[in-house]
C-alpha cells in the first residue's frame, strides 16, 4: 500500500511541525503540500520512504508518467515545451550549468549529488574526476558504466548518506542541479555537502523557482508541482537561508538567477 511506504515529515526549512494545519491549496490526491505556518516555507508533508525511491518510485519511472500525464492533458503546451527545450539544447547551445562550471570550478574531484545516469558527469573535461551519488538502483549502474575510465564512480545510495561517505574537503565543485526540490532532508544534505566540499571550493544548485510569476498565473498546472517528486518549494529568500545556514558564503545569485519569469533559478555558493 502507498501508505507503508510515505513518511510524514516536519517542515524542512524551520522543523515546526504542521500537522494539524489544514492542506495547502496545491495539495493533489493522495499528497499534502503544507505552507509552514511559521516561515511560510512550502513543502510536500507525506514524502516516500528511501527505500521506494530506489526502484518502485525511482525517478525514470515517476518521469515518464508524469510526461505521459501531461501529454494527455496539454497536448499543445507540452509540443511547444519540448520545442524550446529542444531549441535551446541543439540550436542555441544554451548550457547554463557548464557555463557556471568552467567559470568557479576548479581542476580536482567533482560530486554530482541527483547524478541519474552522470550525463552531465560524463562530459566533463580531463581536469576533473567525477563522482555521483544516485539512489535509483538502475541509473546508478548506468552512471558507473559510463564513468568506469575515468577514475571516479557512482555511490548507491540516497543523498545525505551517500554524501556523508565521503572525506571532508574532498571535493572542489559540487553540482546539484534539479535535485534539491527532491530531497527529503534538504538542510542536512547542504550541511553535509558544506562538509565535503574543500576550502575554496564551490557548489551549483539549481531548482525551481515558487516565486516565478508561471506558478501564481497556472496554480496546480505550473511545471515546478510534480507529485511525489518535488517536495521542497523554494522562493530565493529560503533557499538563500537555507544555504547560509549549511554555512556557505554566496558566490553568484543575481537577478537573472532568479528572474521571476522564469520557472527555475541558480545559486552558486562557496566554502571559504
């Protein structure tokens, strides 16, 4: 049953419990999205186990369904969605996560925290050796495939975890792009990313953006709400206290990182 398989959860940002607050308006079937009534931080209360991310609700299959879910109920959107995605990818070369790479990282061991397949670990360049942390059992295995040469690799398990089982200071960049808003535990995990990460070093995140004028004008239908994927809702203002709270200086987080016409928004954090 489904229910074996959810935790119920505080709120990730100030750990006040909501419990007896009323759903937020976005909740949807079986889901509880709560607005912490003590810092107002939106969040995904009823969140899978681990364990059930790992094959049951991994996420290859949790994203087919909802690309699937989406194609029945907006056809047209979803032509014109892949349009541009495909127009930014293959004609403008748009690559905002490689640009930010190649300006703050520096040569030495780089952590792909949400790594899926290591796509992106993959093609980094010989200055870096490259190592991932994924939960799906399948994708994990994939990314170890791919990564077999260059003397990294992918540890199976859920992020904090899977984090934590490294040395302290190991890395000089950590990437975490589409992966914050995924994780139950989003402060322990930057706590335990501030750790590893080495003097100097830096971490890219990028996640949704709550703020962005796409989820107030399309409420339930705006792209950020994925169930039970997406469990964290972050506004720049909270994400900005959250990361500094893990200990991290801010490096880069300008307006156009947080445009709020855009659905997703960048920060780029430092350990000095």
């Amino acid at each position: 049953m489904l229910a074996e398989k959810l935790i119920v959860r505080d709120c990730p940002s100030c750990s006040t419990c909501n419990r007896g607050q009323v759903p937020f308006k976005y909740s949807e079937g079986p889901w509880v999205i709560k607005e912490c009534a003590n810092c107002r931080f939106v969040y995904l209360e009823n969140v899978p186990v681990y364990a059930a991310l790992q094959v049951e609700l991994a996420w290859e299959s949790t994203s087919e369904t909802e690309r699937e879910k989406k194609q029945v109920s907006e056809p047209v959107r979803q032509f014109f969605s892949s349009q541009i995605k495909f127009l930014r990818k293959e004609v403008l070369k748009r690559d905002k996560l490689s640009a930010l790479i190649g300006q703050y990282f520096h040569a030495g061991n780089v952590l792909d925290i949400g790594c899926a397949s290591a796509d992106m670990l993959s093609r980094l360049d010989e200055r870096f050796i490259p190592f991932g942390v994924e939960i799906s059992e399948f994708l994990a295995a994939e990314g170890n495939r791919r990564l077999k040469s260059r003397g990294g690799g992918v540890v199976q398990a859920n992020a904090v975890l899977g984090t934590s089982s490294f040395e302290s200071n190991f890395f000089t960049g950590i990437i975490m792009s589409a992966f914050l808003e995924h994780e139950a535990s989003p402060a322990a995990l930057l706590k335990e990313s501030f750790r590893v990460l080495a003097v100097g070093g830096k971490a890219i995140i990028k996640v949704p953006n709550y703020n962005c004028i796409a989820r107030v004008a399309r409420g339930k239908k705006w792209c950020g709400f994925r169930y039970p994927d997406h469990v964290n809702y972050f506004t720049p203002g909270n994400l900005r206290s959250m990361c500094e709270s893990a200990g991290f200086s801010i490096e880069q987080f300008t307006l156009a990182d947080r445009y709020f016409l855009s659905d997703n928004m960048w920060i780029v954090l430092g350990k000095r």
